[in-house]
C-alpha cells in the first residue's frame, strides 16, 4: 500500500467507505473540504496499492479538492436535526459528486460533496488491516487509540511534512455544521440524491 504520498483517488471514489469511519473536524478553504479519517475503509483492491478488498486505514487524510458545494444532513451531539450547505463555485458537468460520512463521538452528518479531484493521504506510520481502530469507547468496540493521539490527529497537529508541502493547513478553517434557512433546507433535502 502506498503511503506518505498525496494520491488522486477521482476515479476510485466507490472504493472508499467513510460510513464506519470516524471524524473529529472537517477543514476548509477557499477551494478544498480536508477531513482527517480514523479507520477509513477501502472496500476495492488497488485503489492507492492495497492487495487485498476490505482493508481499515488507522490514519489518512481526505481533500476534496476543486469544491464547488457542500450540503448536509444529520443531528447535533443534542440530537436535533442539522441541514445546511455552502457554495463555493459554479458546477461544471465534468465535476464529481460523493456522500461521505462525518462521525463524531456523539454526533453525526451525512455531507453531499460536489468537487473536481478526491485526494487520499495515508501518514508513514499509519496501520493497515481488518483491526477495527476506534478514538473512543463505543457500544461495539472499546476505544484503542490514546485521546491525546486522537485530539491532535483531529486538530490537524503533526501533519506529516510530506502533506503540508502539498498543502497549506493555515488557511484551513474549521466547517461548522449549522441549519439553513428554510427554503435552502427543502431545496437541500429535495436534491438531495440529484
């Protein structure tokens, strides 16, 4: 499997599974959504090296880069309902279209993304395997990663230098997941699988 290198993962967008994963922050800017992922899935072989189908990531980086929109689904550590979204450029027909999942310890989004390139980074020392890498205690698996690696992982410390020479983590800011007005939450959830 390769890792320490940033890889265009555009034409391998199925292969990758982040509905069992776990995300502490998502980061934006002017042009790029980068989300840090504890047990990312890659359920195809092949997609950055990987021999076999079904292998857990502990550590990787996802960047959706060319992003032109973001919308959401889910709910608040307080249970309420969130949708919202953002616009960042004019959609063109060649660009691509992914749901991911954001899942927090006690909170949860679904994100429609429409972008141009997916990127994949996996750190040096990032494990691979069927392991089931999980930052905290939950009611299937019991936490196996110290919190300290897990905050500064999500934090976006000790980016691995071979990612921050690909880009800039500084004008990065943190997405937070608020509702939209009420025309933007029918038109998000109407087009939501369009």
């Amino acid at each position: 499997m390769t890792k320490g290198k940033l890889i265009d993962v555009s034409d391998k967008i199925d292969s990758i599974d982040t509905f069992e994963s776990y995300s502490g922050e998502c980061y934006l800017n002017e042009n790029c959504l980068l989300i840090p992922y504890i047990k990312l899935e890659l359920i195809d072989q092949n997609v950055i090296g990987n021999i076999e189908d079904r292998v857990n990531i502990e550590y990787s980086y996802l960047i959706f880069d060319g992003l032109k929109e973001i919308n959401w689904i889910g709910e608040n550590e307080l249970g309420k309902r969130i949708v919202g979204g953002k616009n960042f450029a004019e959609r063109k027909k060649t660009d691509l279209t992914n749901w991911i999942a954001i899942n927090r310890n006690k909170e949860g989004f679904e994100i429609k993304a429409i972008f141009e390139n997916l990127l994949i980074f996996v750190p040096s020392d990032s494990r691979t395997g069927k392991e089931w890498w999980t930052p905290w205690e939950t009611p299937n698996f019991p936490q196996n990663i110290t919190r300290e690696k897990v905050k500064d992982f999500f934090e976006l410390k000790n980016i691995p230098k071979e990612l921050t020479e690909k880009i800039l983590t500084n004008p990065y800011s943190t997405l937070e997941f608020k509702n939209g007005l009420n025309k933007e939450i029918e038109f998000i959830e109407e087009n939501w699988t369009k």
